[in-house]
C-alpha cells in the first residue's frame, strides 16, 4: 500500500506537481498524459495545472488527467463515466425530489410538529433530503430505522421516527414505480463501480489519489482510495501535519470529532492503515523553518486532552519563530474587519507576484470586503458563489412575488418599479421618468387601497388637477403597463387554492412581459450573463417538480418561491458587473471548499468566531444526537473537524497568516474561535525568565490603517451656515406659525421657505400624531359649522354630541386611515366631543356666543405692504359683549403663558393683532378680550381650557412690534440667516439640521 504525506507547511499542489514530474519524467513527453490525478474540488485541478506549469518552467507539456471528485466528501459528488453506471437507473432530479418530499411531509399534522404552510414544508424536506444522502453516503443500514426511538423517548421523538418511516417508505416506492434511483445511493454505486473497475483490471499507467480526506471521507470513498492505494502504478497522497505523534495521541485524535485530524485518522482506519504508514512525498522540498515550526505550534495547540504533555512544557524560545508571519486581526465590528482585510489584501500587491487571499465561509464578509477592494481600484468577487435568490433576476423576481403578495404596497412596489430589470414594454428611461413622478405625489404618505385598483385611484386623486394633465398621462402609461404585464398575476388571495405549477407559469410570464423593453424581450433579459444561466436552469426543472405537490393557497407563493431559491447558487460577478477592467489575477475571496490544496503568499482567514467558523452543530429536525449515532451517522462535531482541517492547513501553509475576527455581529458580541482561543491560550503559558508574560500573537497592524483611512489629522468644526437674505419678494410672506420658526431657527425657514427644500413624507407612512392632530380640527371645523347654521340657536347638549358624531365619522373617513388606528381613534374623538360640547353649554350659560367662525384665514400687510402676515385660525367667537374670543386648538403640548410672554410663541397674540386689524375674512374688526388653548387629547383626561394669561391687546402690540422689526432684519434687511442663533431656543422642526451641519459645530458654539 503506497500511502505519502504532504506535511502542512508545504504548498500542497506545487509538491505535488514536482513529485510527479520526478516519478514519470520527461523523457516520454506522453507518459504525464496518461497519469490520472484525482482531486476532491475542480478548482484544485485548475490550480494543479497551472503548478504543472510553473514547475515545468519553460517546457512543453502534454498535462495529466486531472478529474475533480468532489464525491469523494459528504459535501456533493461527482457521477463517473463508467459503462456499468449504464445499467443503474437514472438518478431522480434533485428539484422534483425535493417537491415529492415535501408533498410527503406535508401530510404530517402540524399538532405533532408538521408543517403549518408550504415554505416550512419546503425547508423540513431539504433537510430530510440531505439525511437521506448522509445516511446513503455513510452506508447506514435502512433496518436499523426502526430501533431508533426506545419507548423512553420523548413523544415528539415517537411521532417524528414513525412518520420518518412511513416517508421513507412511501419514497421507496415512488422511486420504484418511477424507475429512478435516489441520488445518494447512485453516487454510492458509482465509487463503488469504479473502485470494482480498476480492481478488477488495474490501469497500466499512474493513478494519483490526492488531497481527498483531509477532514475525512464516506466509506465509499475510503474504499475507493485503499483500491488506489493498492495498484500497482497508483498511490494516495495526503495532507498532513508532517509530526510525528504516537500511537496512543493518534487514537485520541481518532476519537475527538473536533479535531482537525479526526477525519484523516478515521480514513487510514478504513483503508487498514496507521499514521506510520505516511512516508514523504517525494517532491517534499526542506520547507522554510518559520512555517515548520508554525505547523508544529498549530499542531500542538490543537491537541485532545491525551496530548495536553506539550502544555506542561515552557519553550518560549522554540515557539518564538512560529509567530514571525502569523498576525490577530481582532476587528470591533464585521465593517472594520472587511475595511481592514481589504488594505491587507491590497497591501500584498506591493509584493511583485504575490498571491493573496481571504478565506472564510462568511458569505457577508466576502461581499464586503470585494465592495471595499474597489475603493483602492481592484475587483475581486466571491468565487464561493451566492445563492440564486441574491442574484440580480433571482431578486427581481423575489420582488415580483412579494409586491403582488403585499398587494402593492409601496415599499416592495418601488423596489420593484425601480429595479435595473423592470421596463414594462417601455424605454427605461422612460419607465424611470413615470416611477419617479409616481413615488413622488402618489406613494409618499400613507398607503394606498390595495390592489392595482388601489394604486389607480390614488394616482388620479394625486394628479387631479387640471394644470397635471400631462404628468397624469405619463403616469398612467407605467399604471397600465402594469396592468397588461401583470395579467394573471396581479393578486394573490387566500383562496381559492392553485396549483403551484401554475402560479409560477403565471410569475415567470410576468416576470418576462415586466422586464421587456421596446426593443428586448423581456427573456433574454432576465436570463443573460452568468448568473442568470443557472436561475434559468433551475426554473426550467422546477414545473415538473412543482406538479407534484398538491394546489395551495396564493398567499403563501411568496414564501414558497423563496424557499425554492435557498438551496442552488450561481456565480457571483456582484463587483465586476458593468466594470471595464476583469478581476485582479492575483487576489481571491474563497470560501472553504474552494480553498482547499490552494496555496497564497498572504492568507487571511476571516471569521474566526464561534458558529460561523466553526459552524453551531445542529443534528437537524429528524434524529436526535442518540439516534444519529444508534443509527451509525457520524457526529455532529464531525462536521466541525472538517472545518478545523481548513483551517490548520490554511494556517500552516502561507508565509503570511493573518486570524480575523470581529467582537461584534450584527450588534451581538461574538466568542473568538475556540481554535484561536486555544492558540492565545497555549502562547500565554510559554513563559521563562525571558518571557515572563509569556507569548502573544502579533496584532495586524491594518486596523490602525483603517482608522486612519478616513481620518484627516485635524477636523476644525465648520462655521454655522450664513445664507443672505433672499431677493425674490415671493419670500416677504409668513405665516404665524412660522414667526417662530424664524426666531428660533433662521436657517431652517430659509430652507424650507426660500429653497424650498421639503422633506418627503415616508413611505408607506403611518397616520401618526400629526394626522390626528388634523383629523380633530377637521372634525372641530365641521361641528362648529354646523352650530352656527343651527336654526334656533344652541341646539341643547344631547344634539351637540350627535353633530359632533357625525362630524368625527366624517373627519374619520376621509382620514382613510387602517381599521386599527380608527378603533383607536374613534373612542378618543368620542370623548373629545363630551368635553367641548360641555364647554360650549357652560359659555352658553356664561356670556353666549353670539357668532362662530372657524378655519378662518386672515392676513394683515406690514411695512407699507412690503410684508405680509398670513393666519388661519382655528375659532373665532363674537362674544355678546360685542369683542372676540380666539381659541386654538392643541392636540399635544399648548406653549406656556411664559412663552406667549416674552415673545418665544407669538402665534396667538399675532391672531389677536390681526382680528383687531380686522384682517379675518368674514370677520369684523373688534376688541379682543380672551385668548384660549384648548389642549384636545382625547386621553384619560380629554381636554382642557388653557387661557393665556395677560391683557390680549398688550401681548398682541408687543408681538407684532416684535415680528416686524424681525421681518425688516431677515426679509428686508441684510440679516443673514445663520442656524440656531439661540442656544437655549429649540426649533419646533429639525427637518434641516444634517444640512447645516449642527452635529459638527452645535457642541462647539454652544459650549
């Protein structure tokens, strides 16, 4: 049995390229052809002949056969061209498997733990499928199954094991009356044809079993590699530590699944060898003495508890050059990690020919860091691929779904709308054109009916004005495109049920009418490039599969969709899509399997945390922990040996090592990874007279570069903003209102009043305080109206509350808000009208009204009418005494008497200088004698009087005084408009602080 060994420190693939190069030669320039090399990824065999290459040198050559078994890990398997594999049935697609299983499972009741709708059908029969293919690959006995679950288990345990078999059974004889076979078997079959093939007849020229079973293997496999093992031309070379360690730590290590060498131990168990068996690989070169030891210091620090005498020992000196290259990169947050591994990676390119590369299974943080390598002007995307959901068409049609199944609401509706994919028949920009003009008047706010129709009548209330006729044109041209494209798919009800099938026949037809353009179908669109190729393979398998399940609610084709996107995965060309310039040739962001024998001048293995690398071990939702072993599955923990393997190997291997990870995760504080946990632990014992803190890992210095990325050495706080004072006179009108937002904030009425910079309202907005804070003076309005066109007078309490009803279901109604806030508001209006109608009768009984108006809008013209003064108050009442009495009504917090005084809320007494100006239409000009808040909650306490205090003729001249000279400063003057000249005077609205700059230079002026 020839079995070698490639030890960590070595790169993997250029050994091996030498070794074989030396065992066929080059003297016959066919013999290396007729080599077959057998590889566990495709893109190791890629990276192989480019090592061929690179050894060779300048010379020719015929390369070896290089064939990727990637079935040779539990992960996935390739299918081999064996004329025995004919007479195998065909396997089963793995999309109509995956809709039979879930058909099955959904039969489960969901009061024993099954399924309440189909996307979580979907989910449980992925996970049983993967069961399926582990129990296959594993070898597992199929008649153990019914021994698993003792009568002391738990009764979902009972359940869930009885309705397993029944599934199980029920898929056998599906399988059976379709003629298939199940994917697991038939890649077990396939290794097992092919070890039979070459024993049966071992090839004449050299066969080369390399790098497969770093973190263990299937038995199939391990039977497979015994059989290479064995031939006379053939060997198996392995990936090892290059340590000697004895028979007894090498049991140890067989038997602790964590550990990174678990896997291999078990494989040379299989194949009826020891650890002792490995000898040198004949290409092994001396190797750098750092990396060697680096190896060693990896190897040691990784032990089980058998091998822990190599802790009890302090060698500070014999560890110190194992550091030199290896560096801790311990980010605050995933965003400065990514920043910080960008510089790192873009750093090594001031090495000429040297080869970097991030290596993480942390999907996130390798979109992050390509985005940030495009700042210093390299792309670098993904090569581990995203899923189809993610892709540009497989989003777009995500969205499609979602958009009718929220009934159009805005949010996924813009998404939609505004999607690079989206065109409805017309020219883009065109479309765009009519989108934008629609979120603009028609979705900002609160949300429209549902529905199509919905969106059609709140656009024609939007444009109804006769001046928007050619924008409502515009508008409607996307609304009805809308309606063609979505035909068929433009809602999804409850029921009645549908058949799956045919709701995505009917998606993907809008889908493709939605992306047309003038002049390109909507097809050739969606599907283009390399990421769309697979989304259209996958969707091409997914009718026949989906006729397999049983019609569903269209409600629920959402989530399923979804569902159905989770598993595949295509190309990522995120960073390079519409760039000129191909990817940097000497940088990669690879995730573990891709990783796997590539060897890097810089390597940095990114997050390093606890259940992301390693991953959580999780038995999945069909076995527990002690049936998966009765029922001879491998550990959960298993899975984590195999990842510890990658990153041992990665560790070892480069010159250059940097350990990454963040403290924090989505907001969450994360755990380092117990292997770097270990490591830091293991250097902090070395210690000695020299040493006596011990040792340390480096720290990177790319966190301090990322900091000072940018950082400017000095941030002077920028002055307030001064604009001058507009010359347009459309500026010399103010309303009331606004006089104290003038006062208090100069900047903020310039830009609201003379830029007219207007914030958007959200979308999708929630009818909030505001909106009832209108709803009530618009019910107020209403029932003071209808009082003071009363025949006869005061109509008596009991009519008063009846009016003010039928007020508030009118102000309600075309508040047009959800039923939830109306029943929220209906009881407070309720309340609101037994107060006022309380008040009005006692005035009644006081000194009458005489005369109401309310909504009245006044103004009064200023400095020889260069200036005008605009209000609309709330309630003006002409007392029997012939003077006014002016209320305003306050949903939230009335100004103090104190504000009113000393000019901070001049509003009410302005109205009173207007009224006495008789500036109030319909009103003529009196005295007035009382100025009331009248604060309306609605609340426990639903209203209450506020009176201002003080004479109403003093507070109004001295308000107006005010206001004009503050007028003749900002709107005639040359006063600037300088932001928040009053420390201690708060603005109402703080709408426009980001644009004078506040947070920069309000702690430092206000100081």
């Amino acid at each position: 049995m020839k079995l070698y060994e490639i030890p960590a420190h070595l790169p993997f693939l250029p050994t091996l390229a030498e070794g074989v190069l030396g065992w066929v030669g080059l003297d016959d320039p066919l013999a290396l052809s007729r080599t077959t090399i057998l590889l566990p990824t495709r893109r190791a065999a890629l990276a192989l002949r480019e090592a061929f290459l690179r050894t060779a040198g300048n010379r020719t050559l015929l390369l070896p056969r290089m064939r990727a078994l990637t079935g040779l890990s539990t992960q996935e398997a390739d299918e081999l061209s064996l004329p025995v594999l004919l007479d195998l049935p065909p396997a089963v697609d793995p999309a109509r498997r995956q809709a039979v299983l879930t058909d099955l499972v959904m039969r489960l009741p969901s009061r024993f733990g099954g399924p309440n709708t189909p996307e979580q059908a979907w989910t449980l029969a992925a996970a049983l499928a993967e069961l399926m293919d582990e129990t296959a690959l594993e070898g597992c006995d199929d008649c153990l199954l019914a021994s698993l679950v003792p009568d002391e288990f738990a009764a979902h345990w009972q359940v869930t094991h009885t309705f397993l078999r029944g599934v199980l059974d029920a898929w056998g004889a599906w399988l059976a009356e379709q003629g298939l076979m199940d994917i697991g078997p038939r890649r077990v079959a396939a290794l097992e044809a092919q070890a039979e093939a070459w024993k049966r007849e071992p090839p004449a020229d050299p066969v080369i079993a390399a790098g497969i079973g770093a973190g263990g293997t299937i038995p199939a496999a391990a039977a497979l590699l015994k059989v290479v093992a064995r031939l006379p031309q053939g060997c198996v070379v392995l990936h090892g530590p290059g340590e000697v360690k004895s028979a007894e730590l090498w049991a140890a290590i067989g038997e602790s699944p964590t550990h990174p060498l678990s896997g291999q131990v078990r494989l040379l168990s299989a194949m009826d060898a020891t650890p002792g068996d490995l000898r040198p690989w004949p290409g092994n070169g001396t190797g750098q003495a750092p990396l060697i030891r680096r190896a060693e210091l990896l190897s040691c620090s990784l032990r089980p508890a058998a091998g822990l005498d190599a802790w009890l020992t302090r060698r500070p000196a014999h560890w110190e050059p194992a550091l030199r290259g290896l560096s801790l990169l311990e980010a605050p947050d995933v965003q400065a990690e990514a920043v910080a591994i960008a510089l790192l990676l873009r750093e090594a390119l001031e090495h000429p020919g040297a080869r970097a590369a991030l290596i993480t299974p942390d999907r996130e943080l390798g979109r992050r860091v390509a985005a940030e390598l495009t700042r210093h002007g390299v792309l670098a995307d993904d090569s581990a691929g995203q899923p189809l959901g993610e892709t540009p068409t497989g989003a777009y049609l995500r969205l499609l779904a979602r958009t009718v199944g929220e009934d159009f609401a805005p949010v996924p509706l813009l998404s939609l709308l505004k999607h690079p994919l989206s065109a409805g028949g017309l020219a883009r920009a065109e479309w765009m054109e009519a989108v934008r003009l629609l979120e603009r008047r028609a979705l900002r706010g609160p949300r429209p009916a549902p529905g199509l129709a919905g969106l059609r009548a709140r656009v024609l209330e939007a444009f109804r004005r006769e001046k928007d006729a050619a924008l409502l044109a515009t508008v409607m041209r996307l609304i009805e495109a809308l309606e063609r494209c979505l035909d068929g798919f433009g809602s999804l009800p409850d029921s009645p049920a549908r058949p799956p099938a045919d709701l995505l026949d009917a998606h993907l037809t809008a889908a493709e009418a939605l992306a047309s353009t003038r002049d390109r179908p909507g097809g050739l669109r969606l599907y283009a490039g390399e990421e769309g190729e697979p989304l259209a393979v996958h969707l091409s398998q997914m009718p026949p599969a989906l006729r397999a399940l049983p019609p569903m609610s269209p409600a629920g084709w959402p989530a399923l969709f979804d569902a159905s996107l989770a598993g595949p995965s295509a190309p990522s060309v995120r960073i390079g899509r519409g760039r000129d310039h191909a990817e940097h040739p000497r940088i990669a962001i690879l995730g573990l399997l891709e990783a796997r024998l590539q060897d890097f001048d810089l390597a940095i293995l990114g997050s390093l945390e606890e259940g992301v690398w390693p991953q959580a071990t999780d038995p999945g939702p069909w076995l527990s922990r002690p049936m998966r072993t009765d029922f001879g599955l491998p550990e959960p923990e298993s899975r984590i040996g195999r990842v510890a393997a990658d990153f041992l190997l990665a560790a070892a291997s480069a010159p250059r090592v940097v350990l990454s990870w963040a403290r924090k995760r989505a907001g969450a504080p994360t755990v380092p990874s117990r292997w770097l946990t270990r490591l830091e632990t293991f250097l902090s014992g070395q210690r000695d007279a020299a040493h006596p803190r011990g040792l340390a890992l480096p720290r990177s210095p790319a966190l301090g570069w990322a900091a000072r990325l940018d950082m400017p050495e000095a941030v002077p706080p920028p002055p307030r903003p001064p604009p001058p004072p507009p010359a347009a006179a459309s500026s010399r009108e103010i309303s009331v209102t606004e006089v104290a937002d003038l006062m208090a904030d100069p900047y903020g009425y310039y830009a609201r009043r003379v830029l007219r910079l207007v914030p958007f309202d959200p979308l999708d907005a929630e009818v909030g305080a505001a909106d009832y804070g209108q709803m009530v003076h618009e019910a107020m309005a209403r029932w003071t109206r209808r009082l003071e066109t009363a025949p006869g007078g005061w109509p008596g309490a009991a009519t008063a509350l009846e009016w003010f009803e039928e007020a508030a279901e009118a102000a309600l109604e075309e508040a047009a808000a959800r039923p939830g806030l109306l029943a929220f508001w209906r009881p407070r209006l309720s309340r609101i009208g037994a107060f006022v109608v309380a008040q009005e009768e006692a005035m009644q009984r006081g000194q009458p009204v005489r005369t109401r108006h309310a909504e009245v809008p006044g103004h009064l013209d200023l400095a020889q009418g260069q200036l005008r003064l605009k209000v609309r108050a709330d309630r003006i009442d002409l007392l029997a005494d012939r003077t006014l009495s002016i209320i305003d009504y306050k949903t939230g917090m009335p100004p103090s008497n104190k504000e009113v005084q000393d000019g901070r809320a001049p509003q009410m007494p302005l109205e009173a200088a207007i009224a006495a100006a008789g500036g109030f239409q319909g009103v003529e000009p009196r005295p007035v004698s009382a100025l009331a808040h009248w604060r309306l909650t609605g609340g426990g306490t639903p209203g209450a009087v506020k009176p201002v205090a003080g004479e109403p003729e003093a507070l109004a001249a001295d308000a107006l005084d005010n206001t004009i000279a503050l007028l003749r400063d900002f709107l005639l003057g040359e006063r600037r408009f300088i932001a928040r000249p009053h420390p201690r005077r708060k603005p109402v609205r703080t709408d426009h602080d980001h644009l004078a700059r506040v947070a920069e230079w309000g702690n430092t002026d206000e100081a």
